[in-house]
C-alpha cells in the first residue's frame, strides 16, 4: 500500500511500519484516499473490497474494506478532498503517536512535535495525549467514544497512556 499515490496509512499499520519489532498484534489497517480511484487501484491491487459505511454518525465519507476470506484485516478508510484535509485529519488525533502519516513514500508529522521523538515514544510504546485545542470536524460525532475504547485498546497492548 506504501507505494499507491494519493493513499495516508496512519494508525497500527504506521506504528508497525515505524516499530517492525513489536510484538503488538496488528489490528485493522486505517487509511485515508484523496479519490475514490483509490479504492479501486486497491482492489485491482490487492484484493481488498469497499463497502460504505452509511450512518448519520459520520461526516467523512467512510469505508470498511477486506481482502478475501478468514482472517484478512479490516482497512478503514476515509475518503477526504485534499492533502490539506488529510493533515487536518491525522493532526488532530489525541494521542502524540497517532499524529504522523505515510503518503507517497514520505513520513509527515505535526509541525508542532519531533519525528524523532514520536518515532522513540512507538518504540518505548508511551503515548501522551496533545493537550491543544483540536479541530474535529472531520470525525465521527461520536468520536469521544471511539478515543477511550481506543485509549483502553492501547494500555491492553502495553502502552504506557501520559495524559
């Protein structure tokens, strides 16, 4: 996936990526496309099938894919209009760990915080919480609800939550 333009991997998959030593089990794969071809170079690619996700929860377009049968992971992937949408999107996660992203071969991170030292907190699997104001306009309205079961997510895989 690293290699298809216009596609953001975030998340597990970009911790993993960032820490291939971990022994945290890879959970979904969550992604972000600026078109729709996207969906369809991955499935012309790798197998992967797109079903949207129809809810009056969500602002994004979004979209659960999967590979096949059986124990293929699930791709979560949200569908935004710019490069600039995407940043906004990744930068305003919760956590310091989660606001970086992989595009077109490039590791982009919040201007606002070192890649080294997100890149060291992965490894030492420490997450702290960004305590500045944040944009959420482009989540789930639910979004407060799907942070703490993500937060419960990361301690039960070890990390250490800095809040």
């Amino acid at each position: 996936m690293i290699g298809v333009h216009g596609l953001y991997i975030y998340g597990g998959l970009l911790k993993r990526i960032i820490d291939p030593a971990s022994t945290a089990p890879l959970g979904d794969v969550d992604v972000i496309a600026l078109d729709a071809k996207v969906m369809a170079v991955m499935t012309e690619r790798f197998g992967i099938v797109f079903r949207r996700v129809n809810t009056a929860i969500t602002r994004t377009p979004y979209f659960i894919g999967k590979a096949g049968q059986g124990n293929a992971k699930i791709v979560h992937l949200a569908l935004l209009h710019s490069h600039e949408q995407a940043m906004r999107y990744v930068m305003n996660n919760q956590f310091d760990i989660d606001r970086l992203a992989l595009s077109d071969h490039h590791l982009i991170c919040d201007p606002s915080l070192d890649l080294n030292a997100i890149c060291n907190a992965i490894r030492c699997r420490r997450a702290t919480r960004v305590q500045s104001t944040r944009d959420m306009t482009l989540y789930a309205k639910t979004r407060p609800q799907i942070e703490q079961h993500y937060e419960a997510r990361l301690r039960s895989k070890g990390y250490l939550v800095i809040d």
